[in-house]
C-alpha cells in the first residue's frame, strides 16, 4: 500500500477569523472537496475542516496534491468573500503539505487528523463530527441517502447547490441540505484495508499524537489545553478579574493583562489567546 504516494495537506490556522462560521458555510467547504478532487489526480483517504483551518490525507503525485490544497484555499476564500463579506480572507494562510513515508506514519496521520474536533475541546466521537470522514469507515451501510446529482437541473445544481459549473457525476448522491455524500468521494475502502479491523482505528484514535505531529508540521508552540475548556476558564476569569462578560468589553491595557493571565495560569498557547482575545500574533509575542 505504501508504494502509492501519500500526503498530508494541510492549513495553517487562521488568527482572527474563521473560515467556516455555520452549518451553510460547511456545507460549502463540504461540496469544495468534492469539487477539488474532480478538477485533480488525488484520492482522498480522510479529512477534516474545522472552524479556521482544515486538514487532507491525500494519495497522489506532489504536484496533484498541492494543486488540490491551493484551490481548496482558494474556493474557501471566494466563499467567504461571497457569505461573510472579507475580502482576501485567505490571502496570508499557507499551505502545508508533508509525504508520508511509511504505513505507520500514514495510520498516525489519519488518526491525527480525525482526532482534531477532540483536541479542539468538541464533547463528541470523532464519527459524530458532521465536517470529516469520520464517519465513513467500518459502517453499517455504505448506501448514502439523498437524491443523485443526475436528478436536479442543470441551473439548481450549478447555481444554487454547488456555485461551481464542474461537472459531477449523475450517481453522486446529495442530502436535502445540499451537500454531496463524502461517500462517493473518500476512499474509505483503503482507510480500512490499512487497519483491517476498527478495534485498531479506536486504538490509533486514543493515542494522543498532537504534539509530535504539529512539531513536524512546524506548527506546535507547545501542548495546551482544550480551546473550549480554555474558554470556558477564561469566561470565568472576565467575571472575577474584571467585572466583565466578554473580552470585547476590555480596555486595550486590561487585555494585555488577561494575555500574561491565560498564558500563565493555563498554560495557553499564543495562537489560542489571539483566537480568544482577537489580538494578533506580533501583539502577544511582544507581551509573553
């Protein structure tokens, strides 16, 4: 199996925004995967997207991978331009795109991206996250509900499902909400050959791999909490500390303080307090 080419392709968080702010917005960057891999050579093994950055196992040539995770950027960032009126939303995110070289390292990589919703602090198994391919292997029926895509008008499907011209293919199932099956793009057949039972995709799942995946990725600043047990802290921290109920409520110096306060008593990273505190980056070095 490892004689094929695997890759893990990847976004780097956004700071003070997000990609994918509702359900319609996800169903969007849904249907962007199916599109994407139509328009390029790659299989998709697994995926997930979450709110300000997304994650792909691809199986492809180097070239065909990195065309797939610069126009997937790309259709996030017309979509937010087109629902959330930000222009240039993506303009500073790199893609990141490394090789995976053995089995191993490619059961690690796929339990790493399925685990993001749970390291994220979501209380759910990750085959309840509606926004990945967790749900899709070791199933009880591989038969999605919907209608096929060769079912709708050319006009309903271009313009009001899709918002691409691409051709789909007629046996694509859709949802009622409008989103294409990941069933009939990931290939989830190679995902359980590589594990051969799902006793040992639960094992790779309970392994806690963060750190050491996001050092290679060049993107770890150091183990942190949960963003949303974070939160939760730091929400109890407004109402003590300061007598507030939201962080926009605080003057620019009661900000910094709240910065030097998550970074000590919890040991927060300098990317989750600019997603809390809407500070960027160059700010929060200068203050921890």
């Amino acid at each position: 199996m490892i004689e094929r080419e695997f890759y893990h392709v990847c976004s780097e968080g956004l700071e003070k925004r997000l990609i994918f702010n509702n359900r319609k917005e996800f169903i969007a960057g849904m249907n962007h995967i199916a599109i994407c891999s139509l328009k390029y050579d790659v299989t998709i093994l697994c995926f997930c997207l979450m709110s300000n950055h997304f994650h792909f196992i691809l199986s492809g040539s180097y070239h065909e991978c990195w065309k797939f995770g610069n126009e997937f950027k790309r259709m996030c960032a017309m979509m937010m331009k087109q629902m959330q009126g930000i222009g240039e939303g993506m303009k500073d995110v790199d893609i990141m795109i490394k090789k995976i070289t053995d089995k191993e390292y490619l059961e690690s990589a796929i339990a790493y991206v399925l685990r993001n919703p749970i390291v994220a602090g979501f209380r759910l198994m990750p085959h309840q996250y509606p926004w990945s391919s967790g749900d899709m292997y070791f199933r009880n029926s591989y038969c999605p509900t919907g209608r096929r895509a060769d079912s709708f008008g050319y006009k309903e499907l271009t313009q009001h499902i899709l918002n691409s011209k691409i051709e789909i293919p007629g046996d694509y199932i859709i949802d009622e909400a409008g989103m294409i099956s990941p069933l009939c793009y990931v290939d989830y057949k190679t995902v359980e050959a590589l594990f051969r039972h799902p006793s040992r995709l639960m094992g790779m799942l309970s392994a806690k791999k963060e750190y050491e995946f996001e050092i290679f990725l060049g993107i770890a600043d150091k183990y942190t909490p949960d963003l949303e047990e974070l939160r939760d802290s730091v929400h109890e921290l407004l109402k003590v500390e300061f007598g507030v109920r939201t962080v926009s409520q605080l003057s620019m110096e009661q900000k910094i303080r709240l910065c030097g306060m998550m970074h000590r008593n919890f040991r927060a990273s300098r990317k989750q307090i600019a997603l809390i505190t809407r500070l960027n980056l160059e700010t929060i070095n200068k203050i921890i």
